[in-house]
C-alpha cells in the first residue's frame, strides 16, 4: 500500500525503535542491482543528512526544541545510517561520486521538467549542465586514474558528455544567486512566518529558562 | 632524489610520547572493559552475516546468446564455462587498470627520474604497450565467445577491489618512482599467478589458439615481474637476483 501522508496518522516516536539487525540491511549489489537503486539509496541518504543538518542548526538557534529536535534526531539518525548502509562495501569512494552524479542529474532534469515557471526551469537547466559536466569530469578521472568505465555504474541511464569549457565553469559568488527567488516562494507569507507571528525575540531567550523547564 | 624515505619526526611510535604512553597504560589499569568478550564475539557476527549474505554479484548473461548457441563456442560448452568467462573478465579489467597504472609510472618516472639499476622511461613504456596488448586481446577473446568485453565480472569486481590500494599508492603525488615500483610488484605478482590459472582454463576447454595468445602473454607477465623485481633490488641497494 502506498504512503500518503495526508491520511497515514504515522508511528509515536517513543514507539520508533531500531534492532541492531533492522539497522544493518543486506547492501545492494554494485553489479545485478539497476543504477536506479544506488540513485534512491543516495538521494534518501541525502534527505537524511539534511535533515539532520537542519535540525542541528535550529536546535542552536531555538532553545525552547532542544529536547524535542534531540529526541527526533536520535530516530532520524538511525534511518540515515541505515540508508547508508545500503551501499555496498566493494563500492569505492570515486564510484559513490559518480553515483551522487548520476542522482544530480536525474532529480534536477525530473524538476526541471515539472517546474511551471519558465525562469526556475532554465535555473534548473543550467544547474544540469553543471551536473552533467561533474560526471564527465569524475568519469575521467575514474577512466584515467583506476581504469575503470564510469558507464559500468550509470548503466546507460544518464549521459556522460562534456558540459562547458573549464574557463566558463568558475564564476563569481554573486552569480550563484537566483534572482526573484523570493517573489515566487512563499511571496504571500511564509508557514514559518505563521509559526512565528507570536514570537517576540529578546536576547538569551535560546538558550534560557523554557529549555530548562522541558528537562 | 632519494627515493628510500628519509628520517624524520615519525610520531607514531609510543616511544616518542613514553610519559603520556605511561599514562595510557596507567588509565587502562584503572578503567578496565565495561563488559566481557574477545575477538570470538566479532567472529559469531561475521559468520551469522555471512550466512545469510547475498552474492557480490553474478556472471552476465551471454551479448549475443543466438549467435553464441550457433557458432556453439567449444570454451562455453566446457566443463567450467562461467569460470572461464569471468575469468577472462578479470584479466581484462585486471590489464586495463594495469595500463592506467604504468602511465602513471611514467608521470613518476618524469617527476623523479629513474636511480642506479631503475628503470628508463622506455622500459616503462615498453610494459604498459604490452598491459594494453593484452587488454585489447581479451577485449576480443570475450567477444569472440559472445560475452559483453564491458561487463564488470564477479572476479573483475573482487580483484578490483582487493587492489584498490595498489592505484591509490601510485596516484599519490607524494611516492616517488620506487615506492611506486613496489605498490607494481604486488599487481605484477597477482597478475603471474593469474595469467597461469587463466591458461589451465583455457586448457580445460580444449581452446588451443587461446592457450598459445594467453602463454605469450604470460611469457610477458614474467618478463614485467622479473624486471620490477630487479628495479626494486636495485632502488633498495639489495643484490639482483633473476635481473636482466
């Protein structure tokens, strides 16, 4: 049965437990498994690791979910290693990057096809390009340096061609920023805004007296 | 250039700390194991994995299956055909790797310069045309027989992996050229040995033009583990021994 998340009332976090042998799958297989299986165990192993990023950062920044993110963090931590580990031990470092390639590719040209708005669909694009021009680049050196084919991996799924001159890939920070970003997203007000209307901000309230109280 | 490490400020050694050493040991006098075991424990878990392990991986199924049942290859009728095959998938990689590795030999060869008894640039380049000769031969063989030269083998696989280290020596700007030698000579080694069991296949299957390409290549194999044997007693002042 598919999840959906509008109706699946999900499990209590006090009843999410990991056995050491749940955590600990058997890998896929670098040679009879599709290249489409290491892409979702690192797109997710991606999620994973972002989440954990976030959560990380607004624990520092509110003191008040300390405890709540930690509590979270400990399950989430447990899935990541768990993604994780579905990669298998014969894969190398430089074959795990070709594969985090072939993942940038495949989601930014998925996006790139659904986005409706013709400014963050070319945005999309060109960040393809990139993509495409980083497994190039790390295909060669796996050819040159170990003497492997990258297409082992890709399976034929994703091209390996050159993106733009070497001279043409360095440009400036400023050139990394999207313009109108913010007057397509959330342009009517944030959820985070709604969260936080109420909130008034004095200095030391992080990490004051309201995390204290929850321990 | 010296091309033996020099002498220097090593750290890992606990003689170079013997007060925090003896701390180390004092500590672990007074905080001994929290719970009981040994290295057996570690065993009872590997065994319980690898009994429930799937395969690394399995042999591909034949590029050109119709072709193969008319032309009815005598090497894939024999008595271990799947072994054959991978077999010759391993050498390919095994050869293709190797060439990669001997130009990077040669990059080391351009840094460095060679030493007393070492190789020249041309010894070098002579070793990795024949890596590729023997690349490009088992790129036909499997293909004569109607395999995929671009599959990754099972035995491709583990070799690959069990030499991983081999390349990340050689590609290390900081070895020098006999260092490199050295980290060559393991994947000389390996490649004799398998050169030979290559050749005892091919024999089962009653392949007589493959055993005269393979022993050739084997009459190579020997002549590149000879001469990195020789290169390396050189570089480290010992007697040449089965030198040229």
């Amino acid at each position: 049965m598919a999840l959906d998340l509008l109706k699946d009332n999900g499990v209590p976090l006090d009843k999410q437990r990991f056995t050491w042998k749940e955590l600990v799958q058997p890998p896929f297989s670098k040679l009879d498994d599709d290249a489409f299986t290491r892409v979702r165990v690192i797109l997710m192993n991606g999620l994973e690791s972002e989440a954990l990023r976030f959560s990380h950062a607004c624990a520092r920044m509110n003191g008040d979910l300390q405890l709540a993110l930690a509590q979270v963090r400990r399950i989430e931590q447990h899935q990541h290693t768990l993604v994780n580990w579905l990669n298998p031990p014969d894969q190398s470092p430089l074959e795990t990057t070709i594969g985090f390639e072939q993942v940038a590719i495949e989601v930014t040209a998925s996006v790139a096809e659904s986005e409706p708005d013709p400014y963050l669909a070319q945005v999309y694009r060109f960040g393809l390009l990139e993509d495409f021009d980083h497994m190039y680049r790390y295909a060669a050196l796996m050819d040159r340096v170990e003497g492997k084919d990258a297409n082992t991996l890709v399976q034929s799924y994703s091209d390996i061609l050159p993106g733009r001159p070497t001279s043409l890939e360095h440009r400036d920070p400023s050139d990394d920023l999207r313009r109108d970003y913010r007057s397509h997203m959330n342009s009517e007000g944030s959820p985070s805004d709604t969260v936080s209307a109420s909130y008034v901000w004095t200095p030391g309230t992080e990490m004051a007296a309201p995390a204290r109280q929850s321990r | 250039m010296n091309q033996n490490s020099p002498l220097g400020t090593n750290r890992t050694g606990i003689t170079v700390a013997p007060e925090r050493s003896q701390a180390m040991l004092t500590g672990m006098d007074e905080f001994p194991p929290t719970s009981q075991g040994s290295a057996q424990d570690l065993a009872q878990v590997r065994m319980a994995y690898a009994q429930i392990a799937e395969p690394v991986g399995s042999m591909p199924l034949p590029a050109r299956l119709k072709d193969q049942l008319q032309t009815a290859v005598k090497a894939v009728q024999g008595e271990k055909p799947m072994l054959l095959m991978d077999k010759l998938g391993e050498r390919l990689a095994f050869e293709r790797t190797g060439t990669r590795l001997y130009e990077a030999l040669v990059s080391k060869y351009d840094a460095f310069g060679s030493f007393a008894g070492g190789p020249s640039r041309e010894d070098l380049e002579h070793v990795l045309r024949e890596e590729f000769n023997h690349f490009m031969m088992l790129h036909s063989t499997i293909e004569q027989f109607g395999g995929d030269p671009t599959a990754v083998t099972p035995s491709a696989n583990l070799q690959a992996t069990a030499g991983h280290g081999i390349g990340m020596v050689i590609a290390d700007p900081r070895t020098t050229l006999l260092q490199s030698l050295e980290a060559i000579l393991i994947a000389e080694l390996a490649d004799n040995a398998c050169w030979e069991a290559l050749i005892e296949l091919a024999q089962d299957a009653g392949e007589d033009d493959l055993i005269r390409q393979f022993e050739r290549a084997l009459e190579h194999e020997r002549e590149h583990l000879q001469k990195v044997t020789a290169w390396v007693a050189a570089g480290q002042g010992r007697t040449q021994d089965g030198g040229e």
